[in-house]
C-alpha cells in the first residue's frame, strides 16, 4: 500500500514540474504533463523534436539516450548546466533535478512557434 501511495505521490511531483517547466518555456497544453505517454510529446514539444522521438521514448535502451538528449536540452534552454539533464536519468535524483528545473530562477523563455 505504501509503495502505490509512493509512486503516485512521484507522479504527480514529476507531473507538475513538468507542467511549470512547460509554462516557463511557453509551451501550449501544459496541462499534457499529467496523461501517461503523453508528458513525453510534451517533453518532445518543449525541445521541438518531431512526434516521432515519443516512440524512441518507448523503446528499451534507446529510450535513455533519447531521454539525456531531450533533458539536457531542457536543460539549456532553461538556462541552466548542461550536467543537470544527465541528473535526470538517475533514478530518484531526477526528483530533485524536475524540483530544481522548475523552481530554480523564473526565467522566461522566448520561443518562435
């Protein structure tokens, strides 16, 4: 019972500091932070990757290497160290590096659509 309420407790921190990190980059439809499978799209739109880096998302292995690109370059375009995206990937870790993403210095980030 515990481990259900822990994991749905990490879903919604994950969820929500996504949805911050998509404001803070003008991202439409934040509110896809909360949708299984699609928070990835919305990861993918945040980086402007096409659709199709979802599936490589979905994919063993290749997912991780997808997954540091895509954070990394959140990183950056959230103007901050490069090294924070590879914190991502590290289980439990990754909760303080989304808290850090979005909660660090409001910066707002000027996107061409």
């Amino acid at each position: 019972m515990y481990q259900f309420l822990a994991a749905i407790a990490i879903y919604i921190w994950v969820a929500y500091c996504l949805m911050v990190v998509a404001r803070k980059t003008n991202t439409t439809k934040d509110w896809y932070a909360w949708v299984l499978i699609v928070n990835y799209y919305l990861m993918t739109k945040i980086v402007k990757k096409p659709w199709w880096w979802v599936i490589l998302l979905l994919i063993p292995i290749v997912n991780i290497i997808a997954s540091l690109i895509i954070f990394v370059e959140i990183s950056k375009l959230l103007k901050k160290p490069w090294w924070i995206g590879i914190v991502m990937v590290v289980p439990f870790a990754n909760l303080v590096g989304w808290g850090y993403l979005a909660f660090s210095e409001e910066i707002e980030v000027k996107l061409k659509n």
